[in-house]
C-alpha cells in the first residue's frame, strides 16, 4: 500500500443556482486527492418545515448534490446547526440525495443510532472512517431514539442555559468523552484511520477558541481518532498537534454562496440576524462579497491535507485558497498563498496553540519551544 492523500474542506453551503460554477475554483485539489471530505451545513431539499429555535437556513437546491460529487468530494460530515432546518423531510432528502450520488456521509438521520454512524470509504486498500458531531446546537436539532436530527456532543454553557449556538459553550461533560470513546472504539474495529469531524467554536471571530475546543479535540486523540476536523465559525482556526495527531480548529468556508445572510431579504429572521451579527460580532462585511457577507479575514481560506504514510504516520498541511468576490473560493496564487500560510501560522500562534510553521508546499512543522 502506498501513501493515501486527503483534502479537507470546510462548510459547505451552495444555495445559489450552477453549484458545480462556484465549486470550479477549488474542484481540481479535490480531485487529486485520493479522498476529499467536506461538511454540508444545510439541507438540500425543497420540501419540509422550518425548524424553531434558530435562525433557519433554507434549503439548498437538490440539484447541487450533482456539482458536489462531481467537484470530487466523497465524504461529507453533517452534524452541523442548519442540517435539521427544514425538518426530518430534508434531512430524508440529503440523505437519499447524497445516496444516489454515491457520496458517503455520516452525522445525520432519521435517529440518533443513523445520526451516530460511521461513514467508511476504502482507498487503495485502507479503510477510513468519519464520525461527526454537532457541539454547538441548537438542542431542537439533534437526534433522538425517534427524532431526526444529527449527531451531537453535549458542552455545557457558563450559565446552564440550553445549548445554542448563541450561548457561551464553556466546558465539556463526561457524556460527550463517553460518546467519542463508544463511537471510535466501535468503529476502529472496522476501520484503519478514523477522522472525527466536530461542529464548533466562535462564529465570525478571528483566532479565539471557545474553552472547550482544546479539550473536545484532544479528548477524540485520545479515544483514537487519528485526526480531528473542525468547523462552523466561518473563518478559519489554528493547527495544532496531540500526541502526534492533527487537529484543525476550524477549516473556515470550503465553498459559501448563499443570499439567507444577507440584510436585503423577506425572510425577517435571517434580516435581523444579518444586521445583529454586525453589532455582536464588530465587522462590517465588504459590499462586495454579496453571497459570503463575512468576517474581512474570511478571505484568507485554506484546504487541509493529510498524507497516510504505508507505516500509518500522517503528515498534515494547507492549500491556501483565496475567496473572490462574490464569494468563490480558488486556489490562491503565490503572493496570495504566502500571505494565507503567514496568517494561519498568526492566528494559531494568536489563540495559545502551539507554534506552528508553514512551509512553502503547505506542510505543516511543529515549532520546538
């Protein structure tokens, strides 16, 4: 067997006609890679009912589950905040969309014994496994023994309020460690590497991570994922390292197009929250970045890698991708990509990880203290 190679990608939400247009930038790494594994953030459907307790997404055109096969990712986490937005019935329609599509994905379901099952892929002999969760709510979206909805780890909040995205998720509980050690110990036996995907972190927000990032993270390491994923905050997070194992904190955009965050709709929900997240949050998006109205950092995105060595090691890196207005993301060109490698090792460095160096070809090096 020789060396597997993997892409990553972050969210994935394409709500805007010809998916396969907004995909083209960033399709080929996909491509290339032995495996590339992406999370979709919304339901693609055109049916169901609105979930209460957040800010709806609404449903992305079923059609785009083509241009996202065919953009060459064949792995996708949804356990995410948006993915029961429009009720089991789009969860039923992602499902059997992605089903017909041939695309393999895990995190959501009809239950919670669906939502909590692996998805598992074999390249080149070797057996990898995704297993993903939703860390940051709302509680009305995760599954139950007779409820659709997604796989999830419980964070407690600072004041015991229920858990939402809005709420200050401070600290992680025993039944979410007991969870991840079931779910990896379950699935190791069927599988040579396990990568756990993780919905968390703070939204629009350079650098910072919540509390308990750090410690959900390392607690999936140590219950033996080989690699842990993050996203959601719709920026990227630092890299770091446990016990030799690669985390990335937050993969940031892998492709966002969507009109639902704009201020100029007729959806009064998503207006309000598009102007209250400029107060919250303390930015401004730039006009001209009309279907990815975020952070102005949020340009600077990355693709992650890993290589599976024959012997099992795994060496992890970048390929920076740069966001071009309106809001494709495309493999960024040199000045672009040195600019991207400078700011992820900034913010690692910024949020109390590790230091870590960036090489020219993307790998990634710990810094000796």
């Amino acid at each position: 067997m020789g060396a597997i190679s993997i892409v990553l990608a972050g969210d994935l939400v394409l709500d805007e006609p010809d998916g396969s247009y907004w995909l083209s930038g960033i399709a080929p790494a996909l491509r290339a890679a032995d495996l590339a594994v992406g999370h979709l953030e919304v339901p693609h459907t055109d049916r169901g009912v609105e979930l209460q307790g957040d800010v709806p997404a609404p449903g992305a055109p079923p059609e785009n589950l083509a241009a996202i096969a065919q953009a060459g990712l064949g792995l996708l986490s949804l356990a995410g905040n948006h993915i029961a937005d429009c009720g089991p019935e789009g969860i039923a329609d992602t499902i059997a969309g992605l089903d017909a599509q041939g695309v393999a994905h895990c995190g959501a379901g009809l239950t919670l014994a669906q939502a909590r099952a692996p998805a598992i892929v074999e390249r080149q002999g070797l057996r990898l496994a995704l297993l993903s969760y939703n860390c940051v709510g709302p509680e009305a979206s995760w599954a139950s023994a007779d409820r659709a909805g997604c796989a999830f780890l419980r964070i407690d909040t600072e004041d015991g309020a229920p858990i939402a995205p809005a709420a200050r998720l401070a600290a992680l509980t025993d039944e979410a460690v007991a969870t991840l050690w079931d779910d990896i110990a379950a699935v190791r036996a069927r599988a040579d590497i396990v990568l756990v995907a993780l919905h968390k972190g703070i939204v629009h927000t350079p650098a910072r991570l919540a509390p308990y990032e750090r410690a959900v993270s390392h607690a999936a390491i140590e219950a033996g994922a080989d690699l842990v994923i993050g996203h959601h905050a719709h920026i990227v997070r630092g890299i770091e390292f446990h016990r030799g194992k690669p985390i990335f904190h937050g993969l940031g955009n892998g492709c966002v197009v969507t009109s639902a965050l704009s201020p100029a709709q007729d959806h009064p929900a998503r207006a309000q929250w598009a102007e209250r997240r400029k107060a919250m949050f303390g930015f401004e998006p730039d006009p001209a970045y009309t279907l990815a109205p975020f952070h102005p950092e949020a340009v600077n995105a990355f693709l992650g890698t890993a290589i599976i060595g024959a012997d099992g090691s795994i060496t992890a890196g970048i390929i920076p991708v740069d966001v071009e207005a309106p809001g494709r993301p495309v493999i960024a060109a040199e000045r672009r990509a040195a600019e991207i490698r400078a700011y992820v090792e900034a913010i690692t460095g910024a949020a109390g990880l590790p230091p870590i160096h960036i090489a020219a070809d993307g790998r990634i090096e710990e810094v000796a203290a």
